[in-house]
C-alpha cells in the first residue's frame, strides 16, 4: 500500500495525492485512508521521507543480523554457500571449549571496563580544567579533541611508534627516570594495557567534550551557594558537581564502551595483520579474523553473536533509560 | 576561527590584561598549577603526533640514532619517505574519495529525510516509538555482527554484470567494490545521522510549520520550502562527522574491498599494511604514511572544529 504512494507522487503533488484519497474515503474504502485512520493523519504521506531509508536500515542492520544468528547455527566453513537444513548449536559450545575464546571474551571485558573507566577520569579532569575560566579556552579544547579527528589505523601507527621498544618516546621517558625499559607491544601481560593507554589518548577529549557540555548546565548558583558554604574546590566538585554529572557519565560510558567494543581497526593495523599481539585478542579481532583468515564462517558468527549480545546488555538498559526520560 | 586568531597574541602564562588589580593579585600557585597541568596535557595529546612529524623527515640512521621527538638534523632529514608513501598511497587517496564523499552527502540526505519524517509529522506516538527505537539502537551494533552476512549478501549481487557498461568503458571491474563501499557506508551510517538531525528538528519552531500545514502545504513542499532550507548548520555537522567516520573506517574496507593490491583499495587498507615487513618496520615510512592518511580529515577538522565537536558530542 505504502509502496504505491512511495513511487505514486514522484510528481512532487503530495497534497493532491492526499487530498483524493481522503475523498475517495467517502465514496468507499481506501487503502490510505485507512492506514492513517490507524497510525495517525500523515502516517501514509509522511512515509515517503522515513520509510525507504527505514527499510534500509531494517535490511542491512536487522535483517543481517538475523541472517548472522541463522549462520552462527550452520556447520558453514570454506567457499560455497551455507547449508540451513541443518541447524544446532555447536558453534557455541565449540566456543565455550574454545581457550582462545575464552581469553578474548575476558580480554574484551577488561578492555571495555578499563578503558571506559580511565577515559572518563581524564576526560572529566580535561573537562573541569577547561571549565576553570581559562584562556585559550579554544585552543586548548581543540588539541584535546583532535586525536578522535583520526582513524584508527593512523593512531596505531603512532602508538607502534610510542611504543618502540629502542627508541619510542614511552621508554625514552622510562629508562630517564631511571626504569628498565618494557616491551609494550611484545609482552602479552602488558599489551592489552598499552592498548587501552592508547585508546585513552584518543577517546579522552571526546569524554571531556560531553563532560564539558554537562558542567555549563549546571547553573551557576551551584557553585556560588558552595563557595558561600567556604566547601575547598576540590570538596565542590565532589560533593556539588559531580553527582549533578550522572546523565553526561551515562552517556559518555555508553558509547565508549561501544568503542572499545569495534577497537578491531587499532588492533588490526598495530600489526598490519589479523593476528593481534599475543595477549590482546579481543572478540572483535577473533570473529574478523575466524571469518576471514581460517574461512570458519559459522564459527565467527557465533563469536559475533556473543559480541552482539554484550553490546546488547550495555545498549539496551541505556536505550530503555532514555526512553523513560523522553529523549528518544 | 577568530577565536583562535585572537589566542595567537600573548604567552600562556602571561597574566589576563584585562583582569582588575583583585585578580592580579589572585595570580597565585592555583592559577600556575591549572596552567602547568593544561600544558602538561597538551604534550600528552601532542607528543604522539609530534614525535610522528619528526620521524617522517629522518633517514633510517636518523630514526635510530635521535631522539624520536627530536627534530631531525642537517644529515639525517630527507623528504624521502614522504615521496615513498605518497607513491604507495596516492591512489589510495582517490579511492576513499571515491567512495567517502558520496556516501557522506547520500547518508546525510536520507538522515535527513528520516528525521522529518518522524519529526514534524502527526502519526500515532505509539507506532513512531518502535521505529525511532530501532533506528537509535541501530547506532551502537558493532559491525561483526553483520560481517558474514553482508559478504554474502554481496557476493550473491552480481554487481559486476550490472556495472559491465563502466568496464566496457575501461574501468577496472575492482571499482565495483566502491559502490559496495558507498551503499554499505550509507546503510550503516543512516542511524546517526537520523540521530543527529532529530535532535535538531525537535527544536525547530513549530509555529512555521503548523502555519504552512494550515495553508495547505503539503508534506514534501513544507521539506523543501521550511525545513531543508532551515538545516544548513546541521548538515555541517553531519557531514563532516560522517566524512571523519566513514574515510577513517578500516573494518568494511577490510571485508569488502579485501586486498590492498585492489585497483580500488582505499586509503586505510593500503596504510595498515605500510612500512611492516618481514625484515622489521620502517617507522619513518609508517609516519609519513599516517600524515598523508590523516591529512584529509585533519583538514576537515582544523576547519570546522566546532561542528566536530557538536557532532560527538550528540
């Protein structure tokens, strides 16, 4: 039905359109009449700016999705085309047998929550620094923010550099102060920690971005009744400022735990490869690479079907959260 | 950018002239701590891309034998690794054009169209609700989750029959993945753009658009007449936020165009694989390379800043 007035009014004639269905109302049944009865008065004529780019969506992010949830239960490896007569859930339990599995789920969890926490922290300290009535205010806000201007695979190009272990800044610096050097990128009990230090420096002036917007809401009162109240800055912040931040800490933690989640693209050109250094698999790397290295299609959909269902668990009480509140 | 003109004048530490005696003397070690930690951060976020530049210009006993932040001397500077890069990545640069520039205006378009849509339209809130939630939640899916399916998905499109005509004219038939690339980018990208531009429309005046219903405008006409020519500042932003995603982007590259030795291989693809052999890495090749990656949205951002950061921040 929606499809007709889809392609029906390409004249750019909406009104008549409409106007002659609402018509024909009276004369006997109508198809749009109806839909808008049920949906609203613009439902039909509305449809013509949301549905396509809607069905889109639906196709390429849902209906992917499914079809991923129905490969995850094949048997399907190699070249050729997946075999549906035959659906269970081995792929899982192969998973959960899996080491490799297992290390790169916890891998991904400590990432997520590492990650997330220290880029807040910084992120909030940036914030309140740049909201201290500074000058070059701009300046300042702006180099914070540029590292988040770049792609994941210039960023690890600098960071492999970083972290060199003869000549990158971070053991430069070290050995200065007198420490041994470290093998940042070779040791797989570091590693992951050098990844999310890295991934800090790129997400902390987006964190410090939403922070700051949340500090100018706060209505200058606040900090004046504290002052009166002879509470130090410090004490302000903590007691005042802070827990007036909860909607920007919400927000800010939802989507970089997001980030941390695709961190794929850091890993990948840190070492030009599918394989990640030992130590810093994540599930992301282990599905692209299950799929498109070894060619275990129905194995890495599994793997993305766990990675879907955590971002799932994070995104849904979020979505659910903003909804209450009115902002969806 | 005037603000940035103005902060051009003056040192950092120097005290605010404009300042009245009271706060001259407020100068204290508070102010001196929150400067010294603000410089202290800026060398954070500034040393990985400096030490970047510098290593770019240095010959191999150069990158060795200095300082990685120090700049290079006399003997050991050379354009040669910046010639070398933009040789390997040249075409590169083309081909994320190709693909990036379209899918950013098509994506914001429909973005667009989307938001209005659910926006300054009367249908029932019960039924829009779903809509809007599946289009929001659409943000945050990590792309995994759709990988599989989508190279089957492609393979199963015999784009290369279609597009025979562009290859009759001489094109390599790899371009075939750019228009993978473009539709891929656009479907995934509608979500926040229709995001970014809701939030926008939400706030717009209603009394126009309830004026112009009353006088009978249609749907489309009040689109084009009122609300398109009424989003230019938000098209800045979208744009350039989609721009910065989908030319930084690696993962679909990866998936869809496979293979750097593609006639069609955006940049990102062919700079991952730069400068890392099995004979060890050439740093000074992988800078050089990063920069020239990186210069397109550096550009962009050094520009419009402000719209960047509105775009995050949503």
């Amino acid at each position: 039905m929606t499809r007709n007035t889809d392609t029906g009014d390409d004249s750019g004639d909406a009104v008549t359109d409409g106007g002659v269905a609402e018509e024909g109302q009276r004369s006997g049944f109508s198809p749009v009449a109806a839909l808008n009865e049920r949906f609203g008065s613009d439902f039909v004529e509305s449809s013509q700016f949301w549905l396509p780019p809607f069905l889109l969506v639906g196709l390429f992010v849902y209906g992917a999705i499914i079809w991923n949830l129905l490969i995850s239960l094949t048997d399907f490896t190699g070249f050729g085309t997946p075999d549906y007569s035959d659906l269970d859930f081995q792929m899982y339990s192969r998973a959960l047998a899996d080491s490799g599995f297992v290390d790169a789920a916890i891998n991904t969890f400590i990432l997520l929550v590492g990650f997330t926490l220290v880029t807040l922290a910084l992120g909030l300290g940036l914030a309140i620094l740049i909201d201290r009535n500074i000058r070059f205010e701009n300046t300042f806000r702006t180099i914070y923010l540029l590292p988040m201007s770049l792609s994941f695979v210039v960023t690890a190009q600098f960071w492999a550099w970083m972290f060199n272990f003869n000549n990158g800044v971070i053991n430069i610096v070290i050995t200065s102060l007198g420490l041994g050097r470290v093998d940042w990128i070779g040791n797989p009990d570091i590693v992951l920690w050098a990844v999310m230090f890295a991934l800090m420096w790129q997400f902390a002036g987006y964190a410090m971005v939403v922070f700051l917007a949340g500090l100018r809401a706060i209505p200058n009162e606040h900090y004046e009744a504290a002052k009166v109240d002879g509470a130090s800055t410090v004490r302000m912040y903590w007691r005042v400022i802070i827990p007036q931040l909860k909607g920007s800490t919400i927000s800010a933690s939802v989507v970089l735990m997001v980030f941390a989640l695709k961190a794929f693209d850091f890993l990948y050109s840190l070492v030009g490869g599918y394989r990640p250094p030992n130590g810093a698999d994540i599930l992301a790397t282990k599905m692209v690479r299950e799929a498109y290295a070894n060619l275990n299609w129905a194995y890495a959909s599994a793997v993305a079907i766990t990675l879907f269902v955590m971002t799932l668990g994070i995104v849904g009480p979020y979505l659910y959260y903003q909804y209450n509140r009115g902002n969806l | 950018m005037s603000n940035d003109a103005r902060t051009d004048g003056g040192t950092v530490t120097e005290a605010d002239p404009g300042a009245s005696a009271g706060l001259l003397s407020g100068l204290d070690a508070y102010r001196v701590l929150l400067y010294l930690g603000l410089l202290g951060m800026l060398t954070f976020f500034l040393i990985p891309i400096e030490s970047g530049l510098v290593t770019s210009f240095k010959t191999p006993s150069g990158v060795s034998g200095s300082l990685p932040f120090a700049p290079p001397t006399g003997g050991t500077f050379t354009f040669e690794k910046w010639r070398a890069a933009f040789d390997a990545l040249g075409r590169g640069l083309i081909n994320s054009a190709l693909y990036a520039i379209p899918a950013t205006v098509i994506s914001a378009l429909l973005g667009s169209f989307t938001a209005y849509g659910l926006t300054q339209s009367n249908w029932k809130q019960k039924y829009k609700a779903p809509v809007l939630a599946l289009l929001v939640a659409g943000v945050f899916i990590p792309y995994q989750a759709v990988l599989v399916p989508l190279s089957q998905f492609w393979s199963m499109i015999p784009l290369q029959e279609w597009l025979g005509f562009l290859w009759a004219l001489g094109i390599n038939n790899d371009y075939a993945s750019v228009i993978e690339l473009i539709i891929t980018h656009v479907a995934y990208g509608l979500p926040i753009c229709t995001v970014l531009f809701r939030s926008y429309y939400k706030n717009m005046s209603e009394e126009m658009i309830e004026a112009a219903r009353l006088d009978g405008a249609s749907i489309r006409r009040i689109y084009r007449r009122i609300v398109l020519p009424l989003s230019g500042p938000m098209f800045a932003v979208v744009l350039i936020y989609q721009f910065t995603q989908i030319w930084n982007d690696l993962l679909f590259t990866l998936v869809l165009v496979q293979t750097e030795s593609s006639a069609a291989a955006p940049i990102v693809l062919i700079l991952a694989g730069l400068g890392t052999s099995l004979e060890g890495q050439d740093f000074a090749l992988r800078m050089a390379g990063a920069f020239i990656a990186a210069l397109p949205t550096l550009a962009v951002y050094i520009a419009f800043g402000e719209e960047f950061a509105e775009g995050v921040a949503t």
